[in-house]
C-alpha cells in the first residue's frame, strides 16, 4: 500500500508540475501579446495614428482652413484624449488604406468604413458605430421611369459609384446590366450625374442627403429616398489585436452612455452649419 502511495504522490506532483508550467507558459504569451498590442505601442508613443480619406461629408472633410473636420474626426480626436495621447491626422487615398493599415502607416482606420466579410479577411473590425446603406440619386430625365435600383439593371443606363466601395460592389452585384463607370472621389462621380453625363450615381446615403441639399436645388438630379442595402460602419485595426478591440468596444460603449456621441451625431448629422466652413 505504501508503494501505491507513493506511486500516486510523485503522479500527482508530476500533474501540478505540469500544470504550473501550462499556467506559466499562458501568462508568457497573454503578456507577449500585451507587448505586441498597439494599444500599448500608441500609449509609449504619445500619438494615436487615425487614418481616413478626406471627402467624405460629414464623417471627414477638409475645410477652407485646410483642416480636417467631420464626424470621424472628432471622434478620433475624443478618443485620442481618452488615451491621453496626441491625435494625428494621417490623410490616405482610399484605395491604399487598409494596405497603410497593414503596413502600420497608421494605427486605425476611421473612414466611414462598412463592414464586409472580404475586408474581415484582411483586417479587425470593431462594433458598428453607425448604420447607413446605399442610396442613388438619378438624372432629372429619368423622373417617372426609375423609382428603385431595379430599374437600373438595364443595359441602356449608365450608372456610377466610388472605385473600392460598397457603392462599387452593390451596382456590379445588384445592378449587373447597366453601363458602369467608377471615379476616384465620390464628388467626381456625383458632379458626373448631374452634369448630365450619367443617368445614376451609388453610394451611402448620408452622403447623397448632403448632397443633394447643396446641389440639388437645380432640379437636374433627384433623390431615391430608400436605401437598398444595409451596411454597418466600424473603425478598423490590423487582425490579432484583442486588447485595442477590447478597449475600442469600451470605449464606444462609454461615449454611447454618457452623451458623447449624441452631441458629435447631433453636430455633424442634426445640422448644417458645417457646411459654410466647407463650400
């Protein structure tokens, strides 16, 4: 008996052993991804790098100063001071930033950007702070014969959207008859339609209410008032990175309770007085 006694104290200790060096081994490598965090890396550099593109009214704009000014904007400017570090613009064309997010040219992006299960491969995206969805404003000439993106999807429409976007992606999957035509800047392609080059530009509908409230007074252009696709907006940060998501959900959650992002909402979506410092 004695030696099974034995026997089954050296199992035991061996077990625990085992197990404390299992235990040692997870905290190791839950404090290696604390040093890998860029959460961690923003806060010894006193700088929080936000990436967007510049164009997109009202989440980032440029005004007549040369300053960047939007809904994105104050919110990456409210989230670096959480941080209690320097907010620094990092302007970047759309069709290089989640390849300058990748390449660490900058620490998020905040941008307006939607989420799709294509760019999840490649990217982190936090919870959504927004909802919007595609919407398409139409060649006055058009009035009485287009009433929704069905019936677009006809080979004798020319139709438009941003290269790169969900815009982009929504007219070649929804929309596959119609002539396309893609622009850099969502301007470009708007000024298109109402230049009377195109018959309909795609893109989210915040950006074709502002629109058209600036440029539709000529009666060249109308607004399909209904969205036709459903596309939450989140801020982005390179894969594998639980502690920046944990506190970017956090941090969202805090602004969400306390009035933070009502009074930002309510600046840059509730009114447009912005829109002197812009025009």
């Amino acid at each position: 008996m004695k030696k099974y006694a034995v026997i089954s104290i050296l199992i035991i200790g061996l077990a625990l052993m085992f197990a404390g060096c299992g235990q040692a081994e997870e905290v190791n490598v839950r404090l290696e991804l604390t040093k890998q965090s860029t959460l961690d890396k923003i806060v010894a550099s006193g700088e929080l790098r936000h990436g967007f593109e510049s164009g997109y009214m009202p989440f980032e704009m440029t005004d007549k100063n040369g300053d960047f000014i939007g809904f994105d904007i104050d919110m990456g400017k409210k989230m670096a001071e959480a941080m209690g570090v320097k907010w620094v613009p990092v302007n970047t064309a759309w069709d290089g930033i989640i390849p300058s997010l990748m390449s660490n040219k900058f620490d998020i992006i905040m941008s307006g950007m939607t989420i799709t299960q294509e760019r999840n491969l490649k990217i982190g995206f936090a919870d959504a702070y927004i909802e919007v969805g595609q919407g398409i404003i139409v060649s006055s000439k058009l009035a009485g014969k287009i009433n929704s993106y069905k019936d677009l999807n006809d080979s004798a429409y020319t139709v438009i959207s941003k290269l790169g976007t969900t815009g982009e992606e929504a007219v070649k999957s929804m929309i596959p008859k119609a002539k396309y035509k893609a622009f850099e800047t969502e301007s470009e392609g708007a000024m298109e339609v109402l230049a009377g080059n195109a018959d309909a530009f795609v893109y989210d509908m915040p950006y074709l209410n502002i629109f058209m409230k600036q440029r539709g007074g000529s009666g060249t252009v109308y607004l399909l008032n209904k969205a036709f696709t459903y596309e939450p907006l989140a801020w982005a940060i390179n894969k594998g990175d639980p502690d920046f998501m944990n506190w970017l959900n956090n941090f969202m959650t805090q602004v969400k309770n306390d009035g933070t992002y009502d009074a930002i909402y309510d600046k840059w979506f509730g009114s447009d007085e912005w829109q002197k410092d812009v025009e």
